[in-house]
C-alpha cells in the first residue's frame, strides 16, 4: 500500500507520528500486537481500510 501511495516509511512515521523502527517492526510483520489508534492512523495516511494492510497468517 506504500509503493501504491508513493510513501516512503519516513513520511509514514511522521504522518502517523511512531517511531522509525517501531513503523518497521510493523512493516515486517515481526509485532506481535497493533493498537487501534495507530492502524487507524497508518489508514488514514495511507487512505486505505484494515483489510488492505492486515493479513492473518496461522502458526
């Protein structure tokens, strides 16, 4: 969704005001955990749903 909206993960982070790393972690899928408030957030900036960003994956 990044690359769609031309995005870069630095824009990202001050757009939605989170941490360079903490924005990376979430990125690559290693966060065990996301709050609401920074989905909703990361979905306005990038002006998209959850589900355009969100995948479950079983372990």
């Amino acid at each position: 969704m990044m690359a769609k909206r031309k995005i870069s993960l630095n824009e990202l982070s001050e757009k939605v005001d989170i941490t360079l790393s903490n924005l990376s972690i979430l990125k690559t899928g290693k966060a065990k955990a996301v709050r609401f408030t920074t989905l909703e957030a990361i979905c306005k900036a990038l002006d998209c749903q959850p589900g355009d960003i969100l995948e479950f994956v079983e372990d």
